[in-house]
C-alpha cells in the first residue's frame, strides 16, 4: 500500500500489518521516526488515539483495555484480521492489553519502552502519574498551555535537553492537542495495573523490544530482566543514551528498528 496521513491516521509501507500505539498525550506524530526501518518491510499503520492530538475523548474510562478495543476496531474498518501489535512507552501496556484480550489476532508483538509493571516505572514518572490521577490533576489543563512550565516538565521527566527544538515544538502541540480526561485516565491505569502476566501469556508469539539504557521513563535494566525472565525468547535491543531525540538516538533508534523489524518480518512470513 502507498503512503497515507490523511487526518488522524498514518497508514505507509507494504507487508504484513502493523499497527502502532503511541506514548500518553501524543500522538501519531511520536511514530514518525520509526517508519525508514519499518515501513520497507511492514504496512504501517499508526492512528492517534482518542483524546490526543484533538480527537474527541471516549465516553468511558480511557484505561488500555479499552484503548486497545478502539485499535481492534480500527482494524476491523481496515479489514486486517491479524497485525504485529507495537506501543512505544504507554502504548505497549495498550499493545499488552490487545494481546491479552484479543490473542487470535496478534502475530506478533514490538514493545518500545515497555510499561510492565508500576514499580519499574521511574519514581519520578510515578509521583507524576499518581499527580495526574488525583484531583489535583484537573490543574494540569491550564499548566500545560504555559510553555516554560511544559518545557520545564519535559526537562524533569523526559530528558528534554537531549530533544531537539522541533521534537519540542511537536511535544507542546500534542500536550495542547490532549483531553484532560483522557490523559488522567490512563495515568491511573498505568500508576496500577501489572501487566507482567500478560507479556508472559503473550510470549506464545515473537516479541521484539527495544529500550534506550538511561531511559528517563523506565528502569531499563530491571526492565530487560522482567522480560527475559517473562519471555525468555524475546528479542531485545538495547541502545545507549537516554530517552530523547537527539541525532545520534534517532540513528541508533532506526538500526535497533532495522533488527528487529528483519526478525519480526521473517517470524511472521515464515
């Protein structure tokens, strides 16, 4: 298929499907970066969920589960039975929860910086996660319109000194482009559900990862371990530097991509 963003929906490349969820109050553009080393191999498809990126919020509780309901569904309206299910960040507790609830219709699994469980999660991303979730959390609607206040939030939770001004730029116009609601819905879901058990009933099929070594959102090292201790036969990259998007960090980021997309590409085709 032929490259498509049209809207709400990266849609690019050729090969079997795989459908990406992105990171909390993102959106589609949190992909772009992946599709030199995927889309030669895969039809990418990435959507932005409800409630980012100016998509209206979903009547109900914005939880994984019910995100990864919404990516069956896309699916459905696609008409692709079965796809490689990738998240980056909060999008692979999405990717998990779809695994989990929908196995028949996973060929195989990408996890970009996983969120397995909440302890791996760092302390200072949790005491973000729990603020949101509280009703003090409300506040971050008119917080987030100031730029040095986001700016200064990036700087604290998300290496942002390694992020280029334009990555920044994308950042703040997704931060203005997310519901409140949604956001602080899926804070809470992520601050409490452990979902080790289900990337070990997931291991039934290939799972790929990739983490950056000083990831400034997880414990990449308690994280490398939890999956191979989970799936023991996953495929794992592990890349220097941090979670930002720095020259070198993209580069490194396509070449982890490039090996695990060639694993998971011959996985799924075999």
């Amino acid at each position: 298929m032929g490259a498509e963003r049209i809207d709400h929906l990266i849609d690019e490349g050729s090969g079997p499907p795989l459908v990406v969820f992105h990171g909390w109050n993102g959106s589609k553009h949190n992909v772009l970066r992946w599709l030199p080393a995927l889309a030669p191999r895969f039809r990418v498809i990435v959507p932005d969920l409800p409630g980012c990126n100016g998509l209206p919020p979903l009547s109900e509780r914005h939880t994984a589960r019910t995100y990864a309901r919404f990516g069956r569904e896309l699916l459905d309206s696609l008409g692709i039975e079965r796809a490689v299910v990738s998240g980056l960040c909060s999008g692979t507790a999405i990717a998990l929860a779809f695994a989990t609830d929908a196995p028949d219709r996973v060929s195989a699994l990408l996890l970009h910086t996983p969120f397995l469980r909440p302890d791996l999660i760092r302390p200072l991303v949790r005491l973000q996660l729990a603020a949101l979730a509280s009703p003090a959390g409300a506040l971050f609607g008119p917080l987030r319109r100031n730029t040095l206040l986001a700016t200064l939030h990036r700087r604290v939770f998300a290496n942002a000194a390694e992020v280029s001004a334009e990555q920044l730029a994308h950042d703040q116009s997704d931060l203005l482009g997310a519901d409140v609601r949604a956001g602080r819905d899926l804070a809470e879901d992520l601050r409490r559900i452990d979902r080790g058990h289900e990337l070990a009933a997931a291991s039934r099929v290939p799972i790929a990862v990739l983490i950056a070594e000083h990831d400034a959102f997880v414990d990449a090292p308690g994280t490398v371990r939890a999956v191979r201790e989970l799936a023991p036969a996953s495929a794992i990259e592990t890349i220097p530097g941090g979670h930002g998007w720095t020259p070198a960090y993209i580069e490194r980021q396509t070449a982890a991509l490039e090996i695990l997309g060639r694993h998971l590409r011959d996985a799924v085709v075999r």
